[in-house]
C-alpha cells in the first residue's frame, strides 16, 4: 500500500494543505460532513449484516404451505330480456 507508511509529519503536511487550501472557516464544515458519511456508511453496512442474519433466520423457520388448490367462484348473472 502505498499511503501505509504516512507518519506524523506527513499527516501535519496534508493539514497544512488543507487549511491553505480551504481555509480555516471550511474545515470544520468538511469535517462534520466527513463524518456524516462515515456514519451513513458504518450503519448501513451494519443493516446488510444484520439484514443477512434476519434472512438467515428467516430461511430456518418453515413457513406453512399455501393452499395451491382455490376454488373457482361463480356468480349468477341475471338477463333482463323483456
């Protein structure tokens, strides 16, 4: 990996850049939305996970067998010939 071996004065470096890039009254707005994603990311990955479980659970309790054979209705009809 190439970014593996990033150190402290490497992380200075790169916030350093960011403030001059961005300035200081946009970080804290970058951040919280950094965060924001992070969050979104982390609780939806848990949904497919526990979505997975619920399936599996799902998968282990058999339903009970739906009745394939109905009945046709029939309804009168009434003519009025006159």
């Amino acid at each position: 990996m190439p970014f593996g071996n990033i150190g402290i004065g490497g992380l200075i470096l790169i916030l350093v850049i960011a403030l001059i890039i961005f300035g200081p009254s946009k970080l804290p707005e970058l951040g919280r939305a950094f965060g924001r994603t992070l969050s979104e990311f982390k609780s939806a990955t848990r949904g497919m996970i526990d979505g997975d479980k619920d399936d599996k659970d799902k998968a282990e309790t058999p339903e009970p067998p739906a009745n394939s054979e109905q009945k046709p209705r029939l309804t009168a009809v009434e003519s009025n010939k006159g």
